[in-house]
C-alpha cells in the first residue's frame, strides 16, 4: 500500500510437488503470477496483461509471469489455437493442459472482471475430477436466466456501437463483449432489481452468456 492509500492485490497459481499430484510440473514447490488488481477504497482496477507484465518488470520478476505461448489477432484467430500437441513450457517435454485467452490491451473498468477464456487440450479430459451432483436450479431463476437473454439484442448492440463507435478489427470484440454485457445487465436490473439480493451462485448462472454474443459481434466485422 502506498500513501494514497490504494493497495495493489497479485493473483497467482502455485504449482509441483505435493499439489499437482497427476501433473508433475516441477519437483519443488513454484508459482506463477496471471493478474493483478489496484485497489482504491471500493474501486477495484485489474491492469492490463501488458501493464502487469511491466510492473513485474520494474520488480524483477518477469520470470514468474505465466507462459506466454502467443499472440493472437483477435477471439476468433485465439479459439483456433491448436492445444492438443502443446508442450509446457515449465514442464519440458510434457504436454500443456491447455491455455488461457486473455486480452492483451484493453480498457479497464472499475469493479469489472478482466476477461478470460479457457480452451483445454481433450487429452486431459480424463484428469478431471469426478463431476459433483448438478446444481439444482429454481424454476424462478430459470425463469429469470431466460429473460435476461431477451436483453442480448442486435438493436442493444447497435446502440452501444452508435456511443462508442463501431467495431473496427477482431482485437476489439473483447471490449464490445464487456460493454454489450454490462448495458444489458444494468437494464435487466433495473426491471428485475431483487436479482441484486439472490445468490451469488444463481446471478452467475442468470447472467451467463453463450457463445451467440461474440458471433454477433462478429457479424458486424
């Protein structure tokens, strides 16, 4: 924390022995770092991949970012990324669970989750764990679920084009997907505000979007 008060929070995954039991990355115990957060008082900033990774710079502590394996022009050229002949780069010589599609540069939003999308190699598949019992979700959430997905609309997305510009290039569909959603929410809420007091569980499962929003947002490239 510094003398303005804000305080940055490092967000990291610990790795090897005693913890990937299946998965032997490394023979003593290491971590990596992903994301980090800067928080002022009841805002909360995540930084971009590239102003965390010249913080860590600035530390000496590159070397303990996550593994890049490569940069893609963007969503669509990122999803086709082969994953299944990956080979760790922690690991030499074993094969990469999979990887995580994160944005580069993109504008941040106060209290908003970066965004992220995991594409796993099929091979390990059979390295999940049992799948738990399935949630039962109420018929009022259902309900609820259903309508929100009435405030996902190419006239809503239009809108948001007319206030921030049109899309210009595939690295920008991040951005769109985060605006897109948070207008949509923020009406929903308006017309459904006890969603604010449910469960954290079943807001997530409410306001969870399928892959017809970036294909959408595609549409307009």
């Amino acid at each position: 924390m510094n003398d303005n008060g804000k305080s940055i929070r490092i967000y990291g995954e610990l790795f090897g022995k005693g913890i990937n039991r299946r998965l032997p990355y490394s023979e003593k115990k290491e971590i990596r770092f992903f994301d980090a957060m800067i928080e002022n008082g009841d805002e909360e900033i995540y930084l971009t991949q590239k102003e965390f990774i010249k913080f860590l710079e600035n530390l000496d502590l590159k070397h303990l970012f996550v593994p890049i394996v490569g940069y893609a022009d963007g969503l669509e050229e990122a999803m086709n990324y082969d994953v299944e002949k990956l080979e760790s780069q922690i690991a030499k010589g074993k094969a990469a669970e999979g990887i995580v599609i994160k944005l580069y540069e993109i504008l941040r939003k106060k209290n908003k989750l970066p965004f992220f999308l995991k594409k796993k190699s099929k091979s390990f598949e059979e390295l999940k764990p049992k799948k738990k019992p399935s949630r039962k979700i109420d018929n009022e959430v259902i309900k609820l679920r259903k309508e929100f997905l009435r405030y996902i609309t190419k006239n809503r997305l239009q809108g948001i084009f007319s206030k921030e510009g049109m899309i210009q290039s595939k690295k920008e569909i991040g951005k769109y997907i985060g605006l897109f959603i948070v207008d949509a929410r923020k009406d929903f809420l308006k017309d459904y505000p006890e969603v604010i007091e449910m469960d954290k569980l079943d807001q997530k499962y409410i306001f969870k979007v399928n892959s017809d929003v970036p294909k959408m947002i595609i549409s307009f490239l």
